[in-house]
C-alpha cells in the first residue's frame, strides 16, 4: 500500500515511500497551470492534512494525512484554483481512472 515501488506495491518489510504515495494519482492534477508557483497551499494542506490525520490514526494518520494534505495543497499551488473545480473539469475517464488509482491506494484492491 505504502510501498516505493511503482504502482505503490511494497516487498515484505520495507519502508513506505512518503513522496510516492500519491504522486501517481495526483499527476493529472499537478500539471500547473500559474505562472508562478508559491507553495503556499501545500503548506497548509500539509498542517491541516497531519491535524486530521493525527485525529483519526495518532501517528500512522498524522503521516499520512500530511502527504495527502500536501499532495491536495500541490494541486491547489499548480493549479490556481481548488482541487473539486479541477477534478470537475476533468473528463469522465480521467476521473474513474483517478477514483480507481485512489480506492487502490486506500483499499488495497481494484473495485
């Protein structure tokens, strides 16, 4: 689920890749679209991510939360406007593909 191996598979015992968690599912998104790209909202979506995260699972959470929120905050830095306003541009195969890629991510299995 964690794993740093491409498509987030992991061998027995090894450490998960922050960075690439959900980097893959995101990429679509992370195309930026500004000119100049302060990453304020990965900041702030890194904090917040890691305060829910932190609620929800103690530690594990808080560390997954923070990539998430930072990974949801890049999209907002890249694109100048919300993640919902992106994703709803986005066409329909697009958006199964990424709604798949994400229940694989957190489930553990292709629905």
């Amino acid at each position: 689920m964690f794993g740093s191996a491409p498509g987030g598979q992991a061998g027995p015992g090894a450490q998960p890749n922050a960075e690439g968690v959900f980097a893959d599912v995101f990429e679509e998104l992370l195309r930026p679209e500004v000119d100049r790209i302060v990453p304020w909202w990965s900041w702030v979506g890194t904090v917040s991510g890691a305060g829910l995260g932190f609620i929800v699972a103690n530690v594990p959470g808080l560390m997954v939360g923070a990539v998430a929120g930072n990974r949801l905050g890049a999209i907002r830095d890249a694109k100048g406007k919300s993640v919902a306003a992106v994703f709803a541009q986005l066409g329909g195969n697009q958006k199964a593909e990424i709604l798949r890629a994400l229940a694989l991510k957190v489930l553990g299995s292709a629905l």
